[in-house]
C-alpha cells in the first residue's frame, strides 16, 4: 500500500509533462533536455512500480535514471548560456561525475543497489549550478524573475536536490543503524517534495518564451 501512494504522488510528474506537451511546438528548443529529463523520469517510475510490484529491486533503472539526468541538467545549463564560455568547465563536469558513476556502479558492480556518492555529488553540483544562475538572474536581470521559467526551475532543483542530499543520507544510515524517527520522517517525506518541485516545474513552463521570443527570455 506504501508502494501505491508513493508510486500515485510521482505521478505528479505529469503536471510539468503535459503543460509542456501543450506549449512543445512554441517553445524554444533550450527547454527540451529538462523536458526529455522529465519524460526519463516518468518512465523510470512506471518501470520501478513495476519492479516492486513482482518483488525486485528498482535500483538497476534508478541508477541508470540519475546518469541520464546528470547528462541532460548539465546540457540544459548549457543551452542557457551557463557554460558555454567555459568548455574545459564543462567538460570536466560532464566527464567527472560519470567517471564517478562507471568506477561505483560497474567496476565496483555496485548497479543493483542505491549507492550514495554519485547520487549526492551530482545533486550538490546541479544545486551549485542552479545557485549560480539564480545570482546571474537577480544581478542581469531587472524583470519578475518569479514570472522567469530558469529562475523558477532552478529553485526548483535547490528545493529538490538539497532534499534528495539529505534522503541519502537518511537512507544509507538507515541501512547500516537501526533507523530513527527522524531518518524515516526524511525518507517519507521525500515523495512530497518531489511532487512540490513537480507543481514547480509545471509552473515554469506556463513562462517558458516561445521560439521566437526566446532572445528576451
């Protein structure tokens, strides 16, 4: 039954989802990795609901899901222009994290269980990340941010990754210690989070520019 109503508030992906499938054919194409990320993300859900349902881990996808959006969050700043003059910058955290993720989940054959350290060190970065195009927003630009779809996403993610960071390190202790009141409250609680970054999402892309206006966004 806890499997259910987790697996029913993730489906509040779909709010960001279908207002984006709405407004695809006028949006401008910079939006589309966190708009792909979102369609992986969907998928991995159904395919994890299906896991556990017949009794199987769903870490194999989730593992292979956080590579994937690793890959399109760090495109994503990209195409906002965060990074581009920077290529060795970018390179470097494209390239690094997935060494990370190889060495952790294939060298060390550590792909079928939840392992923290890529997990938490790309959450950090994308929080980082979104930390520094937030300063860029609120120092370049002078309109309502709160009505600006990078501004918006990128608390999203703060909101997001930041939780993600702390359900790691409450699930791993978990796995190691008996598990505490406060480390199950983190753990429960982090279904609703990602529904209230979902609804975030969702509103952002009411605000996403059309193509041809994409040069004033």
């Amino acid at each position: 039954m806890e499997h259910m109503v987790t697996f029913v508030i993730s489906q509040s992906i779909l709010i960001p989802i279908i207002v984006g499938l709405f407004r695809l054919r006028i949006i401008w194409p910079g939006y589309w990795p966190f708009f792909i990320d979102l369609i992986a993300g969907i998928a991995t859900e159904i395919i994890s609901f299906i896991m556990i349902q017949h009794h199987s881990s769903n870490a194999v996808p989730t593992n292979i899901f956080v590579l994937v959006e690793w890959l399109l969050v760090v495109y994503q700043f990209h195409l906002w222009g965060f990074l581009k003059k920077r290529k060795n910058i970018f390179l470097l955290l494209w390239s690094i994290p997935v060494l990370i993720w190889i060495i952790e989940n294939l060298v060390f054959k550590r792909i079928t269980t939840f392992s923290p350290y890529f997990r938490i060190l790309y959450a950090f970065l994308i929080t980082l990340m979104s930390i520094t195009e937030i300063n860029f927003k609120i120092i370049n630009d002078d309109r309502n941010l709160f009505r600006n779809p990078r501004f918006i996403i990128c608390i999203g993610f703060i909101l997001f990754y930041v939780y993600q960071i702390l359900y790691e390190w409450a699930y791993q202790l978990s796995v190691f210690q008996e598990p505490t009141g406060f480390t199950n409250t983190i753990i429960s609680l982090f279904a609703y989070m990602n529904a209230l970054t979902n609804i975030i999402f969702g509103i952002a892309f009411l605000f996403v520019p059309a193509q041809k206006e994409y040069k004033m966004e």
